[in-house]
C-alpha cells in the first residue's frame, strides 16, 4: 500500500514515515502544498491513502485535498492538524477529508486511525490475498504457505519483500516490468541501485522455495518477471 505524506513538520514527518515503513506502507513525503501537488498531478491513482498537514507552505492541505476531489478522486484522506475546534473539523471534513487527527497524536492512533480508513473503504484491501497455496493477511502482516496437509506455515518476510509478493500476488500471470515495479514499490525521488529489483526477487525467491519450491516467480527474459499460480 502506498501513501502520500503531506507535513512539512521535519521531525513529524521523520517519524510518521519511519513507523509507517516499519509496517509494509510505501511512503512517498511531500514536505510542502506544491511538491504534494507535483507527486499528485504525476500519478495519483499510484495512492491508496494519503495523510496531509493542514498548514503547509506554498499550497494549503485543503486546498490540495479540494483539487483531488474536483478529480473526482475517492483516496481516502486523513488530515493532520492542530487545529481543534468544531467549525476547524467541519471545514476539513466538508473539504473532502475522510477523517481528522489533532496533534499532538500518538503513532498508535494513527495506524489505527488509517486500519479504520482501510476498513470504511475495502477496495483498498481486503483482510486476505490468497493466490495458490500462499496467503497474505493484512491483520498481522504475516504471508503463510498451506502445505500438503493443509497447515498454514509462516513465511518471514521483509517490508520489500512482504510489498514485492503483495504486487505480485495482486498480478498473477501477468508479465510485471522492471520500470512497474521501481515505480510502485520505490519511494519517488530516490533512485535505487539499478540491481536492486533483480536482488530484491533473487532473495524473495530464496524465501519461498523452501515452502513452495523454486517455480512461483518467473523470469521472462527481455521483458520483466511473471507471478505463476499454482493452485
């Protein structure tokens, strides 16, 4: 899942993305209105969720969250701001934002405030991904394998490697590029290593085959990779 972080709050922003990264989200931060406008007018439908500062620089969280839904966007939003009284709420809300948090906030709060968007809108995700014998479940973040006996066995995973077999499970059977997955699974503006999708694949690969055996992730050579099912 990827959000776009709209704060321009350095310390704030630091550690919201940092407790988001630690729980498998793709976080691109916009550290004022007119970088976030730039990320949204490049690929807003690349979010499925953002979280925006109300006071910021250059372009105001509401007016940036104003131009999505004149898009005719439903991304779900949660607005940060310290701005407590009732009439604030009701302009945020009225402006097109899903839900509120008033700062100071904890980053339990948070998560379980963006868990609360997930569940109003389950297009986001549903509570399980299965494709084959392998399971994601978005309660815990856990992937399991189902054996031959029907047992579900855990299968550790990094945050990459827990949002590359997301993807990939969410693309079965379809040839994925290279350039797809560095632009949905890479924060935008920062170039990974040109090897890096291909290390990042060699070690899921080296994840699964234990469980499911060395034939799930496919390379089609010239064009990209290729999630195979195997029911």
């Amino acid at each position: 899942m990827r959000i776009l972080l709209v704060e321009d709050e350095n310390d704030l922003g630091t550690a919201i993305k940092r407790v988001l990264i630690q729980h498998n989200y793709i976080v691109d931060w916009a550290k004022d209105g007119e970088e976030a406008n730039d990320l949204i007018e490049m690929g807003l439908n690349l979010y499925t969720i953002g979280i925006f500062d109300w006071l910021l620089p250059k372009i105001s969280g509401i007016d940036l969250i104003k131009k999505i839904r004149q898009q005719n966007s439903s991304l779900p939003i949660l607005m940060l701001t310290a701005k407590d009284r009732e009439e604030d709420k009701v302009i945020g809300l009225d402006a097109g934002a899903d839900d509120y948090l008033v700062k100071p906030f904890g980053m339990a709060e948070l998560l379980a405030r963006l868990r609360a968007l997930q569940r109003r809108f389950p297009t986001i995700n549903p509570q399980k991904l299965t494709v084959g014998h392998i399971t994601l479940d978005y309660s815990n973040y856990t992937i399991f394998y189902r054996d031959q006996m029907g047992k579900h066995q855990p299968i550790p995973l990094t945050n990459k490697e827990f949002q590359l077999l997301e993807y990939f499970m969410k693309h079965p059977n379809q040839i994925v590029t290279r350039d797809q997955l560095l632009s949905q699974l890479w924060e935008w503006g920062n170039e990974p290593m040109s090897n890096v999708v291909a290390a990042q694949i060699r070690l899921l690969r080296r994840k699964l085959e234990p469980h499911c055996g060395d034939n799930y992730i496919e390379t089609v050579y010239g064009l990209g990779y290729r999630f195979i099912i195997n029911n």
